[in-house]
C-alpha cells in the first residue's frame, strides 16, 4: 500500500488559503498512475480526465456535472463517463458520496481505509478522515447485532471553519 500525497489536506483540517492545490492534483495523478501501473491495469486519458476534473476542488462533483465539462472538450457520452467513474472508485482513487450523489478523489489512495467525511452544508468542501476509533465502533456494534460490514462510508454534515 502506498502512503498519502503529501498534499493532500490533512485529515483534521480544511483546505484553506494556504493550500497548494496544483500540488494535490499533481500526487493524486501520481498515485492513480502508480496505483494503476502495479495492479496491471490503465489509467486511460478519459479516466485521467475524469479523475482530474473529480480533483479540481475539495468539493464533492456529480457524474451530469462532469459530463457537461466533458462535452465541453468534445469529449463523452453518459456509459463512458459512469464507466470512468466506475474504474476510479473500484480502484480506491475516488469516493462516492451517496446523500450528494457525487464523487470525491480519494485523500488516501492506495491505503486500506473507511470512508470518513465532514461535509459543508453551505459550501460543500470537505474533509476525509480515517478515525480508527469510530470504524472499530462500527464493526463492533455490527458484530453484535450479527451483521458483516463490507464497506463503510460515513458522510456528517455541517459547516467548516470559514462558513461558521
């Protein structure tokens, strides 16, 4: 597994003014290339593409939403986009949000994780976190009630620093 870029907004933090997005962008194509390169598979331009424009803010984007800037370049039609989509998340380089029906670029790919996310109400940015803590409470009180858990993705609305 591979660790975290090193640009990536830390886990208990917001991306502020301070934060060098260029750099974000540029080590999670980093990391979906290595990624991609040691489980034998392609980081085609279309999914390169899709994970770009997933990363241009830390803000959760929907699939409509990038086909528009896709089209735009003259590029996709609705399967190709999902498919990309599709690529990203099985191989741990994006997030799907299900109360926004939207996708995220994964702060920890290629990291065996939980999805942890607070999310702004008012201005959609975003934090992922990886609190041990809180999945082990998950799997415990799932263990209890005999239940398995094969993913966990907790999504907590609020508001961030700067909308407060």
């Amino acid at each position: 597994m591979t660790a975290a870029p090193k640009s990536a907004p830390s886990p208990s933090r917001f991306a502020g003014a301070d934060h060098d997005h260029a750099g974000c962008v540029a080590a999670a194509l980093a990391a979906a290339e290595s990624i991609c390169r040691k489980n034998g598979t392609r980081l085609t331009r279309l999914r390169r593409r899709v994970l770009e424009l997933v990363w241009q803010s830390h803000r959760p984007v929907g699939a409509y939403a990038l086909l528009d800037m896709l089209r735009e370049e003259g590029r996709a039609a609705p399967p190709t986009v999902y498919r990309a989509l599709d690529f990203l998340q099985a191989h741990g380089l994006v997030h799907r949000l299900a109360s926004l029906n939207a996708y995220v670029g994964c702060s920890r790919p290629g990291t065996l994780h939980t999805g942890q996310f607070l999310i702004c109400g008012a201005c959609h940015n975003l934090v992922e976190m990886d609190e041990a803590g809180v999945a082990a409470a998950i799997e415990r009180s799932a263990r209890a009630a005999g239940f398995q858990v094969q993913q966990q993705t907790l999504e907590i609305q609020g508001l961030c620093p700067d909308c407060r």
